[in-house]
C-alpha cells in the first residue's frame, strides 16, 4: 500500500514546509505543555485493562505503543476513540518509560506477544514517535505472519532519524541519530514499508526532517507538535481511517 494506491484523505508526498524561528519556538512551548499535563494524567486514569476491556472480536486488536519517556497514558486520546468505534485495545506493561533499545524493546514484545492467543481478526499496532519505529522491527521479524499483525499507524515517528539527537547525552535519544547504526538499519528494511500508515501534523519540534515513509501511506493532518498531534481530533480520524486500510476486510465486515 503506497501513497499511489487508494490513499487515504490528506495523504502528502512531502515533509511539512518549515515554520519561521518565532512560530516554531512557539510550538515548542505549546507542546511541552501539553507534554506536561499526559505526563500528569497518568495519575488520574484507571488500568488500561479496565479501560478497554471490551470490543467487536470481528475487528482486529489494537496494541498501543507510545514514544520514549511516555506511558501508554500518552495515548489514551486514540485508544479511547479506538475502542468507541469497537476495537479491543491492549498495551505492554513493562516498559517503564520505554528507555531500551529499539531492538531489544520490539523482541520483547514479539515474544510478550508469542505468549497470548492469537486476536481472531489478527493486529494492528498504533505507535507514536519510538513506538512506530518498534513497530516496524517487529515488521521486519516473522512474528507479524504468525500473530496476523496488518501493519503499523504511526503518529510523529523519525523513521529517517532526527538531527537532534547528535546534541543529546541519553543514549536512548541518540539512538535516533540519522547516521546511527539503528536509523540506518530500519531505513533499509524498506520491504515492510507498505504495511505502514505514517500520520504527522505540519510542524514536529522533535522531528525536523519530517515522518514521510517512502513506500508507505503519508498522511498530514492540521496539527502542529508532537505531543499535541495525539489528542487532536484530526489525528483520531486519521488513525482509525489508516486502521481501516490496513484491515480492510475486517472493518467492512464489521462497521462501526
């Protein structure tokens, strides 16, 4: 599934055109912000297990991975609407803040994911930022035959790397260095690239060199940032139409 096959509304070819330093320093303040109030809300939701714990067993299951220094609270907004439009939603626990490697983190829930029945309607896994670049490892592995897993929708990922993270101590950030030997080898595996749905909004601080995928579904919705992208409305029907593609057979024989 390319861009030239079947898109879906508000597919693009490019990155988002770059903002003047004034709005963009603007948008990093707004973001963090936003950043600090899902950090919060970690405090006031239930168990995700008590949050979703039901939904169409004709739909595939939806498992949520969030970005670096993020719980599966960051994305709450998108499970939520997933799960409205009856999709059963899981996330790993585990992870802490998701500081690990991106390989090591996508072997451990290849094989956390190897322990539970396999869903009826098979997998789609929804990732931001990290997330999305752990999705396609587990892509690239043969885990995704055996547990039916469709593809990816990933929100604000780096799949070519970020520029930023050469100024960056942790070497959990550095790993997104755009010549590091992570990027390099993802960027590489681009045969798994049509299962994957790239959704990012017009400006990302974190992410200069933009998330088109070649060979994926781009897709841009009017959002600045990247924390904001994941509650804004725009991305939840974005998300649900790219959960749609990937599982098409699904989705119509089942409508929400």
């Amino acid at each position: 599934m390319s861009t030239d096959d079947a898109p879906l509304a508000g597919s693009v070819a490019g990155p988002p055109a770059p903002l003047s330093p004034l709005a963009a320093a603007g948008w990093w303040a707004l973001d963090y912000l936003d950043a600090a109030k899902q950090q919060l809300r970690v405090l006031a939701l239930p168990k995700a297990s008590k949050r979703w714990p039901t939904g169409d067993v004709g739909k595939p299951t939806i498992l949520l991975l969030p970005g670096v220094y993020e719980h599966w609270s960051f994305m709450a907004p998108l499970g939520d609407e997933l799960n409205r439009r009856g999709y059963r939603v899981r996330v790993v626990h585990g992870l802490g803040a998701n500081l690990l490697g991106i390989f090591e983190t996508a072997a451990r829930i290849a094989r956390a994911l190897e322990r539970i029945p396999t869903p009826t309607a098979g997998l789609v896994i929804v990732a931001h930022s990290k997330g999305g670049l752990v999705g396609k490892r587990i892509l690239v592995g043969d885990v995704d035959r055996r547990l039916g897993l469709h593809g990816v929708v990933a929100v604000a990922t780096p799949f070519g790397g970020s520029r930023l993270a050469r100024y960056l101590l942790d070497p959990g950030l550095r790993e997104f260095r755009p010549d590091g030997a992570t990027i390099t080898e993802l960027s590489g595996a681009a045969s798994v690239n049509s299962q994957i749905v790239s959704v990012f909004g017009t400006f990302d601080p974190h992410v200069p060199e933009g998330s088109v995928l070649a060979g994926a579904r781009n897709v841009q919705v009017p959002v600045a940032g990247h924390f904001r992208i994941l509650s804004a409305p725009e991305t939840r029907e974005a998300v649900v139409a790219a959960v749609e593609a990937l599982a098409p057979t699904a989705a119509r024989a089942n409508p929400s």
